[in-house]
C-alpha cells in the first residue's frame, strides 16, 4: 500500500511524497505569481536532495499555462539545477486538455536536450506512474 505525504503546498499546486519512492506535483488550476511558480519547483528540487530520489510525477490537468517568465525560469535556471543538484533524471508528466499547457511544456522539454534527464508524457495518471516505477529511484545508484 502507498503512502503519500504531503510535502508543500500554495498557489501554484502542491508536493506529495509518495512511498514508492518519487515525488508527485499535481499542479492546480487557479491563477499563481512567478513566486509561487519558483517555489513550488525549488520545494520539488529539495525533496529530490532530502529524499536522494530522481523521478517526480507531473500532474497538469487542471494547470493554467506557464507564463514565458516561468517558461524560461524552469527550462534554462530550475531544470539544469536540479539535475546537477537534485539529482532529476525522470519526469512523467500527466498532461493537460488545454493545448497552450501542452505548447509552453513542450517548450521545456525540449530545451533539456544536453541533460541526462528523461521525461515522458501520459494521458492517465495510471500509465505514467507504471512507467516512472520502471525507472531508477535514485540518480545516485
């Protein structure tokens, strides 16, 4: 049985540990600042360290697009920090109905190209946590 932990939580959407050893970001779908963006994703970089795991699940059904502010933020200051810092080698991301959500994450995704980080995106939340349970827990292994 899994246990999840909440970890964090504001505007932007909130941080759950679960025991099956990856981090879950369930994004919500109320209006946020860049602070709570930039928070959220520094709350996701410290789990990874305190936890020493390298997978997170991306939860953006409900999400508002990302701004380009937050776009160039995650992909070119957060992504590449937590990688190097946190150890984020996996992310499986859930994805949004909305087209702009999925346009401004492709943006992202795209830009890690010379990382060794892997991200994967699902429809259901079922497949996405079946293919992140295939993937290491930790980077350090």
């Amino acid at each position: 049985m899994e246990l999840l932990t909440r970890y964090f939580q504001n505007a932007a959407g909130e941080l759950v540990q679960d025991s099956a050893g990856f981090l879950r970001a369930n994004w919500y779908s109320k209006s946020r600042t860049l602070a709570d963006t930039q928070a959220l994703f520094n709350h996701m970089l410290l789990a990874l360290q305190r936890n020493g795991w390298s997978r997170i699940l991306i939860n953006q059904v409900g999400m508002q697009p990302f701004s380009p502010k937050e776009q160039a933020w995650v992909a070119h200051e957060w992504v590449p920090r937590a990688v190097r810092e946190g150890g984020y080698r996996y992310g499986a991301v859930v994805v949004s109905p909305n087209v702009i959500v999925r346009l401004a994450t492709a943006y992202i995704t795209t830009h890690v190209q010379n990382l060794p980080l892997t991200y994967r995106s699902f429809d259901a939340e079922a497949d996405a946590v079946a293919w992140l349970l295939q993937q290491p827990a930790s980077a350090r292994l």
